[in-house]
C-alpha cells in the first residue's frame, strides 16, 4: 500500500498558500500557529512544518520587531572612519562598541571604506556620545565621524508576491511593480517609556534572534522559571507592546548559483527637496528586495536592499525610470559580507532598573575590552 501524502507535502496545495503564509506571520508571529491558520485558512498543522521545516531550508529568517521607543531608546546612525592603522582591529572595536557602547549593527561599505553604524542611544543623550566619539578621535582610534538621530525608519517584511516557493528564487515582473501603491515612510512619534525589566529585555533581545524559540527552549536558555518567564512575556512584552510585529525575511547564503547569489546594497539619497525625496521614497518603498529604510534628522534617506544579483541592474534601471531627477544625489554603496554585524537591543546596558550611561565609563570599558593600542 502507498504510504499516504501528509498534509505539509500534498501536491494540490495552492500556489499562493507560502506566501499567504508568510504575509501572516508578520502580524501574528511564527509561534501563534493557531493565528497564522486562522488568518490563511491553512490547516495548522501545514503551517507548523512550513514554518519549523520548509521556511528554513528556504533561508528565511523570522525576527521580532521591537518598538524602542517603549523601552525609552532612540535609534541614530553614525558613519565611522577609522585612522590608519586601525583597519585590521576595526571590527574588534566596533563589536566592543556593542557590549559597552550601544552599538546594534555595523558594516564596512564599498567603495567608500568606511563603516555605517546604528545605535540604540537612550533618549537625550545624543550630545554626550557624541562627545565619547569625539575622545575616540582624540586619542587616535577615530580619524573621523558623524551621528545622526534617526527621525523615520521601517524593516520592511519580505514581500512574498514575488517570490517562487517551489524554485526558490525572486520572479519580478517589473511592470506589476511600478503599479504598486507606494509606502509612505512616516516620522516617529516621540512617545515615553512603559513599565519594563530586565527579565523583558531578555525575553525581547531572544525573540529577535530567532522568533520560533518557544517560550520553554527560552526559560532553559536564561534559566528562569518558566511560570515567572510567561507572565513577563504575556504582561509585558505582549501586553505593552514591546514586540508589535515581526520580520520575515529571506537570506539566502552564497551559492555557486548566481541566481542565488545576493548583495546588501544600500541607496543614499542626500540634498534632495520634498517633492524629489516623496517620489524617490515612493518608488523605493515598491521594490521587492527592500530590507530597512530611513529618514535622518539631516533628511538624508537611506534604503537598505538584499538584491539577488542577477537582479541588480533591473533595480536601478527602475529607481532611475522612477525618479530621473535625483542624479548625482543618489550614492550606492555594497555591504562587504565579511564586516557586518547585527545585534539585538542593548539589553547588557540596562542595570538597577534604569540605561546606564557614562561616556567616562564608556571609554574606559572600550579600551579594557577590546585591548588595542591608544595614543594617550
């Protein structure tokens, strides 16, 4: 007798039911099955081998969303210049940046050289880290910097219209995508902080390594009773919405396959006007392969794309179709694989109930921790 076909693998499955999928999870999260099969109408059980088995081998990744404005942090980036000399240890000070210095993510960007960097800064302090940066440069680790709040940003979820579950690369019918609605970015409203602790910040900081972690497999990993670790996860980081939504997105690795092979590409749009930066975030905010975009202070706008690179080409051919008038104030750059980073909130930071913050004790904890040499 043939062994019968289980529910995950049926042949009759509807073409779309991945990516319907996938467009659920980022509201419900990849642990809420029971919602993902409710919203699809997928049987739950097809939903949890997508999401536990299928989706990975795929190369999708699924992250918690943090709202840090509740847990009162402001997010800026800094574009850092190391002095010469210090470009074989600059990693090693960037990921000492993270443990005692707020940074959440770095990359050194090509051509240019140098890195882009995001800090997660409590809010108000922009001024005194500027000024830990700036004893950086005095002491000869920096040979240059900037730091800009950020005013707008958005980690756009992965758009699963476009992409083929079954062969499991991007089909882009560029003509659909110029036809799409655009996605405005809007500013952050300042809001203050909720009640929080540190077992949430644990809880939150686990959730964006890796959002399928049941709430067991995450007790035993910070080893917290898991009543206690329930509670904190339902009252606080449900209930006060630390953790509004979740990212899906593909990452794929590498291949020997170029239509499988992908670059991080970044767009920086400077010096344009209100009607250039509306219709350049407009056209933007349709691509596919959209990661992360953001709005600085300066009203620089920054766009951050996973583009397969068999694909490169067609993107710019239709950002510069979209807005021909942004010309020379447009720079792209290429995230090299080998210096990049991303970290979760700076939970390490938060002690006795508040963020701790000393660019004295900043500085100091940089030099012991990443050991390099410093001119005094």
């Amino acid at each position: 007798m043939a062994k019968a076909r289980s529910v995950q693998t049926s042949e009759r499955e509807p073409s779309d039911v991945e990516a319907r999928i996938v467009s659920a999870i980022a509201s419900a999260g990849p642990r809420n099955v029971a919602e993902v099969s409710r919203i699809t109408r997928v049987h739950a059980e097809t939903v949890r081998y997508k999401i536990n088995k299928r989706f990975g081998r795929l190369g999708f990744r699924f992250h918690a969303e943090v709202d840090i404005g509740k847990l009162g942090l402001v997010l800026h980036q800094g574009v850092l210049n190391f002095a010469r000399g210090y470009g074989t240890i600059s990693q090693q000070v960037l990921r000492a940046l993270n443990e005692v210095g707020y940074l959440t993510y770095f990359a050194k960007v090509l051509p240019q050289g140098h890195f882009v960097a995001y800090f997660m800064l409590p809010d108000g302090r922009t001024s005194e880290y500027e000024a830990f940066l700036t004893r950086l440069r005095e002491r000869g680790i920096l040979a240059a910097f900037s730091v800009n709040e950020v005013v707008a940003s958005r980690h756009k979820t992965m758009d699963s219209r476009f992409f083929n579950f079954k062969s499991g690369i991007w089909e882009i019918p560029w003509s659909e995508v110029r036809s799409l609605a655009p996605a405005p970015l809007l500013s952050e409203k300042r809001r203050g902080p909720v009640e929080f602790d540190y077992q949430d910040l644990l809880i939150t900081k686990e959730l964006q390594v890796d959002a399928r972690q049941h709430l067991t497999s995450i007790a035993k990993k910070l080893k917290l009773n898991q009543k206690v670790l329930e509670y904190h996860y339902r009252t606080h980081v449900q209930g006060r919405g630390l953790v509004p939504s979740y990212r899906i997105r593909w990452a794929q690795d590498i291949t020997k396959k170029l239509v499988h092979s992908v670059a991080t590409t970044r767009l920086t749009f400077r010096g344009l006007g209100h009607a250039e930066y509306s219709r350049a975030q407009a056209a933007v905010s349709r691509i596919p392969f959209l990661w992360a975009e953001e709005r600085l202070q300066d009203d620089t706008y920054i766009a951050t794309m996973y583009i397969p690179l068999t694909e490169v080409v067609h993107v710019l051919n239709y950002i510069n179709e979209a807005v021909p008038e942004v010309g020379e104030g447009v720079e792209m750059s290429f995230v090299n694989p080998s210096c990049v980073a991303s970290f979760t909130i700076p939970y390490n930071m938060y002690h006795n109930g508040r963020w701790r913050f000393s660019a004295e004790d900043m500085e100091e904890e940089l030099l012991k921790t990443s050991t390099i040499p410093v001119q005094k």
